[in-house]
C-alpha cells in the first residue's frame, strides 16, 4: 500500500522475456539478479517511486510506445538495471516493469556511450 492505494507490478513485454530467461538459466549470478529483483518488488509495493526518475526527453521511443510517460531506474545486482514506469487512478497503482538487462543494453537502450 501506497498512499492508501494498492500497489499492482506487472512484468512487460522484454521484461517477462527477461525474467523467464534468468529463471531457467538458473545459474549463480542469474538467482543473484532474482533475489535483486525480488527485493526491489518488496520495496517497490511500499514505495512505488523507489529508484532514479529518468528525464522525460531521455525516455527511449520503444519504451514509449508501450506507454512509457514516466520512467524510473533501479539497479539490481551484478550490474543489472530495471526500468519501470507508473500509471494509477484513485484506488491502485500499476507499475510496469519494462525493462531488466545487463548494463550494456540498458546503455545502448538509453543511448549512453
């Protein structure tokens, strides 16, 4: 509960691609980025604006075509990054997690060098 509203998170389009990937690599450092992941969401449920907001005029195209008008940045372990975005109404919170990768994806996403 944030704010008196329910909390949903839902994983999106490259992120359940992403998330079914590291479950049934099943690795160490695939269930390190998990158990990241999963500590996040802990955190996310109470504070769905956890993380670093990211400049509306960096926000990627493709991330905006799945609806993206805000975007925020956690780190997970090993370098791993998330990216989320929120939409809410009066009574919930949906925030979609767009986006897990390595660093070097998250870089050529956001267009870093």
């Amino acid at each position: 509960m944030f704010n008196g509203k329910e909390v949903r998170i839902l994983l999106k389009g490259q992120a359940k691609e992403s998330f079914l990937e590291l479950k049934k690599r099943g690795d160490k450092e695939a269930n390190s980025i998990l158990n990241s992941l999963n500590r996040i969401i802990d955190i996310l449920k109470d504070n769905p604006q956890y993380g670093n907001p990211i400049a509306k005029n960096l926000i990627p195209e493709e991330l905006k075509k799945q609806g993206a008008m805000n975007l925020y940045r956690v780190e997970l372990s090993n370098f791993w990054r998330m990216l989320f975005t929120l939409e809410g109404n009066q009574v919930e919170i949906f925030l979609f997690i767009l986006n897990i990768s390595d660093h070097p994806h998250y870089d050529k996403l956001l267009g870093y060098k």
